[in-house]
C-alpha cells in the first residue's frame, strides 16, 4: 500500500486508514477533529487556548475557545464569517454579503469579505462544513495569512476544541493552495 499524507496535520497515512473530511483525504484523528494539539508545520503554525466554565449562579463565566493559526506565504484574504442573527440583516444592507449558492451555509452565516480569493476558499465543502460547526457560538477571521476564530458559550468542551481546531486547519489548508497576491 502506498501511505499518503493527512491534508490537514500532515502525518502519513496508509490507504486503508484514510478517512474523508467532505472533500479532504485526512487521517481518523483529523476527520473526527481529534487533532493533535499544538500543531506545527513548515509554512503554518497553530496556538490554541481554551478556558472552561468556571463559577457558579449568576457569576458563571462561559468556556471560551480561541484558536488562531498563521500560513505563509499570506494571500491577500480578508473574510469574516458569523452566524446570522436578527440583527445581521440590518447590517448586510449596509455592509452587504456574501453569497455562495450553498442553501444551508447562505441561510446560517453571514459571510463578508472582498477579493475572487474568497470566493475560491468558499468553494471548498470542507471549508463551508467547517465554518457552519464552528460559527455557532462565535466567529471566523481571516486577515491574510492568519485564520483566527473565537467562540464563548456555557456547554463548550473538549470536543468543540478539536472541532474548531480543525476549522482553522481546513482554512489554512486552503489558504496555502491560493497563490498569493501581489501588494
């Protein structure tokens, strides 16, 4: 068998343990978003921070997760990504967004950001799967060639780490397919 590698952590693979992540060949650890934390790679890096739930009554400070992952080189990308609420359609009227003729990803999230890179990352099911998982309680920047999202919630544990986690590694992995833009 020839092993290949992980798209998203890198580690080779044998084919018969591949595992599809929408339109990406991973490793089971990745597809299932039990990513091996702290990831770093030639061109990329990836902090991740998370501070559970603490107190209690009506002092209880919610879990807040906070990833944040850099790519080099950087294409000229700026997105913002989510998720749609009451008050968001009074800002898109001003502010505008993002269509992708993805029904589910149109309805759920509001998307902003500018440059034909965008629409090429948005193309990507993976990219569109991660962003509605891990927008829920929260929301993804993309600010050239850093990817940072941040959510905050009462019931966010270790699987919603790994979750997000993957989702600024899908981003990167498709940031560093996009050829970067001149300045």
């Amino acid at each position: 068998m020839i092993p290949m590698n992980c798209a998203l952590c890198g580690q080779e693979v044998v084919p018969a343990l591949r595992r599809k992540y929408f339109d990406l060949a991973t490793c089971p650890g990745c597809a299932q978003g039990q990513v091996a934390l702290p990831l770093s790679a030639e061109g990329r890096s990836i902090n991740v921070e998370y501070t559970p739930t603490s107190g209690v009554g009506k002092y209880k400070k919610p879990a807040v997760i906070r990833v944040q992952g850099t790519a080099q080189p950087a294409p000229g990308v700026r997105l913002n990504v989510s998720r749609r609420q009451w008050w968001t359609k009074l800002a898109e009227l001003a502010l505008g967004t993002l269509k992708t003729g993805d029904e589910i990803f149109d309805d759920y999230l509001w998307a902003r950001g500018d440059g034909t890179e965008v629409m090429s990352l948005l193309r990507h099911e993976s990219v569109r799967a991660s962003l509605i998982e891990c927008t829920a309680a929260g929301e993804l920047t993309v600010s050239g060639g850093t990817v940072l999202c941040r959510r905050e919630g009462e019931d966010l544990g270790l699987n919603d780490v790994n979750e997000t986690t993957r989702a600024v590694l899908v981003m990167l992995h498709h940031l560093q397919t996009l050829q970067p833009t001149a300045s």
